[in-house]
C-alpha cells in the first residue's frame, strides 16, 4: 500500500514539475498587461522603429521549446515588463523556424533559442540575452540600453 501511495505522490509531483516547466501558450497573443508585440513583418516593424525613433526588442523562440513557453507565459506577461518595453521599444516576436524566424537567426548568428535582442532602429545588434530571464532581469537588460 505504502508503495502505491509513494507511486501515486512521485507522479502527481513530475507532472506538476512538466506542467510548470511547459506551460501551454500562444504566442500569437499577447496579455493585457504584458509586453505588446507588433504584428507584422520584421521589415515593417524597422519602418516603424525608424518613424518613431525607438530600439527594437527582438525575441527570436520555438513553438516546442520550453523556456520559451516559460519567457511568454511569466515574463513578458509581467506589467512591469510591458510598462517598460511598450513605452521604449519596437517590440516583435518571430517563430525562428519560419522563413522570416529563420532568415533573422541566421543574419543574427543565433545559437539556440530563445534569444532575445536589443536592435538599433536600423537593425544593428546592440545586446543579447539567452534563455529564460525573470521580469526584473529582463527589465534590467532593457534599462541597459533605454534607461
């Protein structure tokens, strides 16, 4: 009985581990709150840094990957984080195994993903940060480029 109990109690505890490590999302929507990414091309989306004289905050992920799931679903959601990057920045996210994600990690020298970069308004690469960041971190990286 005890080792039932002891069966039953290790798997409730892995797929709560799984469940927190791979939230489901979507990243094609954004929270209320949170970061409000710009729905449209890359291309236009410099038009737009340029028109408004703004950096860009590029977050190149992959639908299967789990600290990417983690970035969308607890930081970017995070109403610090968006007060910050909506008021200061150009703000995309591309899928880096589409045509577009993949011509971005390519120009860009991406090694894995996510990877989140600070961009002039001309698209030079200012910063870079890999992996999974808490919000405060995230903010951090932003104020390094917009204070």
């Amino acid at each position: 009985m005890k080792t039932f109990l002891f069966i039953g109690l290790f798997a409730l505890v892995v797929i709560g581990i799984y469940s927190f490590r791979n939230p489901k999302v979507d990243f094609k929507e954004d929270t209320a709150e949170g970061i409000q990414f710009f729905k449209g091309s890359f291309q236009e989306a410099l038009e737009k840094a340029k028109a408004e004289n703004k950096p860009i905050f590029l977050d190149i992920y992959a639908t299967w990957c789990g600290p990417c799931k983690m970035l969308k679903k607890h930081t970017f959601s995070d109403k610090e984080v968006g007060n910050y990057y909506n008021a200061n920045y150009i703000n995309v996210a591309v899928d880096g195994e589409t045509k577009e994600g993949s011509e971005l990690a390519n120009n860009y020298r991406i090694q894995g993903y996510p990877t989140l970069l600070i961009l002039d308004k001309n698209g030079k690469q200012i910063a870079e940060q890999v992996g999974f960041v808490e919000p405060h971190i995230l903010v951090n990286f932003g104020k390094r480029i917009v204070p």
